[in-house]
C-alpha cells in the first residue's frame, strides 16, 4: 500500500463510504480504485484528485497534503544515476533490490537520515 492509498482508506472509512460507492461517484472502475488504493497503479491524474477532494469536501490543508502523498506514491520508482560517480548507481541498485526484505526499523532509520540531509 503507498501512502496515498492509506489516506484514501481512511477518507474512505471516516466517510463510511465502500470502494464501489466511491469509485461510482468520481467516475473511475471499482477495480481502478482498488489498485490505486493498494499500491499497483501510479499517481492518480490532477483532474481524479481534485474529483477526490471534492468528493469528500476537503479544502486546503488537507487537500494540499492528499496532493504531496499521490506525488510521493508511485510504486514504480525510477532513479537516474547518470553522469553520477560509480558508488551511487551501486546504491540505487542494491537499494532496488533488497527494499522489499528491509525491516521496517531500517526503512524508517533511512528516511531519517534522508530527511535531515536534503
């Protein structure tokens, strides 16, 4: 599940609204809806957020922060390590390779240390 598929599950249960109900109401397939919830589809489209937002009458701050977590939620992630030295394409590498099999403990450890060196 990525992010934005946590947040609308919770939109979705504060609401107590199914999937189904909301996918009808926003106009995309139960299916569509479901993937994007789970993590096998990508970013949602600019025009199917603000459907979204509207849907659950969500103004600013929260809308804003719906908008960052589908910007941060593409399960396929691609990392340029182009006219980068060696080390780096070693580490985009190794890091795509055992992201699945890292402890929890570890993934937030990293996002720390990404989160303090930007």
């Amino acid at each position: 599940m990525t992010p934005f598929g946590m947040a609308m599950r919770t939109l979705r249960q504060r609401k107590g609204v199914t999937q189904r109900a909301l996918a009808q109401a926003i106009g995309v397939t139960p299916a569509y809806l479901s993937a994007l919830e789970h993590g096998r589809r990508g970013r949602p489209t600019f025009e199917l957020l603000q459907r979204i937002a509207g849907y659950f009458n969500i103004i600013w701050d929260e809308a804003e922060e719906l908008f960052r977590l589908a910007n941060v939620s593409d399960p396929r992630v691609v990392v340029d390590t182009a006219g980068l030295p060696a080390e780096y394409t070693m580490l985009a590498n190794e890091l795509a390779k055992r992201i699945s099999t890292l402890p929890p403990d570890v993934v937030e450890e990293m996002t720390k240390l990404l989160k303090r060196n930007p």
